[in-house]
C-alpha cells in the first residue's frame, strides 16, 4: 500500500513538472511571439517615416519646380505638376481632412508668391487669395478643393502682367551681358538660363519674341563682332581671330562669317585695312 502510494505521488510529480515545463515552453513561445510582434511594428514605423520623408523630399522638389514654372509663365507644365502635388498630398493626409487644407493653403501661397515674383499685380494676387481661403471655409471634399486650386493657378497665371515687359527687358539684359563676357568659352543656353534664374524654354522664348533670334544665333552674331574688330588689327592672323572669338576651326569661322557678313574674314580685312 505504501509503495503504490509513493509510485502515485511520483506519477503526480512527474505530471507536475511536464506540465511546468510545457508551460514554460509555452511562455517561451508567446514571449517571441511578441518580440516578433513588436520587431515588426517597429520596423514598419521605421518603413513610415523613411517613406515620409522621402514624400517630403519629393514634395520640396516639385515644389520648386512649379514655383519656377508659375513664375516663368510655363502654363501648362504648372498645371500638369499642381495635379501631380494634388495627388500626393491627399494620398498623404487621406485620412485628416483638415490636414489636407492646410497643405493646399501652403501650396496656394507658394504659387501667388510665385505669381509676383512672374511679375502679377501683387493687389490683384492679395483679393484672389482672400477669395479663396473664404471659400476653402466652405468645401467640404477632397475633389472640390483640388478643383478650385486648378482654377486658382489659371487665374494667377491669367492675371494683367503690367510690369512683365519691363521685366523681360531686365532678364534679357542680363542673358545678353553674361554672353558678351563669356562668348569666347563654350557657352549654352543652359549656361544662360542659370545665371538669369530662369528655364532654358523661358529665356528662349524672350529671346526669339524681343529680339527675333534664337541665343545661339545671338552667340554667333557676339562671335562675329568680335571677329570684325580684331580683323581691322592687321597683327592678329585668321586663326587668332577665330579663337579669340570663340570658334576652335578656323574653317568653320570662315563659313559662318561668310554666311553673316556676305563675305570671308580674310576678304573683310581687305576692305577694312
């Protein structure tokens, strides 16, 4: 009777410790479970706010990209772009409306700043922004907000630009003075667009409507000034004359003088000695 009871007090404890030890072993599970939980959460945080601010990035670059357009009067570009911010901002701030209006708010300032800085009347920019901000108080949809921000940038860029051709004469001006410092490198019209602040299709433009010549054609026409003044100094040889001027081949100075002035380089110098 003795030795039975011991045999089942030790069956007991034997079942005791299995079931501590499953128990354990069951902890054990559920405590990585939950590190594993929380390891990817936190790893999908970290995804967040890397994507974030990569959309932040993204967004600070077409930012500018549009400012520069609406202040270039590049219409349909800044369109196309606005549309593009339009989405990406609502795809951030899908879920917080407010949010969402206070980032098209920060958009539409960006633009009318722009507006002026294109040369828009800064009163007529001040009552179109007065106007909208009363009206965004009453939208209430993501859509009837993206629609009047595209109406609002046709209307900036529609605006009466009184002081724009004093400003392209400006711009022009400028572009002009950096090629009669700089004809003699090999300059592009990129080279000019940077040093006005302004698009290689903007500078273009002005250049052909105020002028009536593309920058390349203004370039060669420098070149060629140049060339006439150092042709009437009979101590300067051909191929001096095409490299100070900003042509590499003598040859091909020669064809394009030709072409402008009607006559060679070497026949110019005649008459002009």
């Amino acid at each position: 009777m003795i030795q039975a009871n011991i045999a089942f007090e030790n069956e007991l404890l034997k079942s005791g410790t299995k079931v501590l030890t499953q128990s354990r072993d069951c902890t054990d599970q559920q405590l990585r479970l939950a590190e594993e939980i929380q390891a990817r959460e936190r790893s999908k945080v970290a995804m967040r706010i890397i994507e974030s601010r990569a959309m932040s990035i993204n967004s600070l670059d077409k930012e500018y990209e549009l400012k520069m357009m609406v202040r270039n009067g590049e219409k349909r570009a800044a369109q196309r772009l606005l549309e593009q911010l339009l989405v990406d901002i609502a795809e951030v701030n899908y879920e917080h409306f407010d949010a969402f209006k206070t980032r098209v708010i920060e958009l539409v300032v960006i633009i009318s700043r722009a507006a002026v800085s294109g040369g828009a009347n800064l009163n007529a920019v001040l009552q179109q922004n007065f106007l909208f901000y009363q009206e965004l108080l009453e939208i209430t949809t993501t859509e009837e907000i993206c629609a009047r921000t595209k109406d609002m940038l046709e209307t900036y860029m529609n605006l009466p630009d009184i002081n724009m051709y004093q400003k392209n004469i400006k711009e022009i001006q400028k572009a002009a003075e950096f090629i009669k410092l700089n004809f003699r490198k090999k300059i592009n019209i990129e080279h000019i667009a940077q040093t006005v602040y302004l698009s290689p299709c903007y500078i273009s433009r002005l250049f052909k409507q105020n002028l009536g010549c593309t920058i390349s054609e203004y370039i060669t026409q420098a070149r060629v000034e140049n060339a006439k003044t150092m042709l009437k100094d009979s101590q300067y040889s051909i191929t001096q004359v095409a490299k100070e001027s900003g042509f590499e081949d003598p040859t091909y100075f020669s064809r394009v003088f030709k072409k402008i002035e009607g006559i060679t380089p070497s026949r110019y110098r005649q008459y002009t000695l």
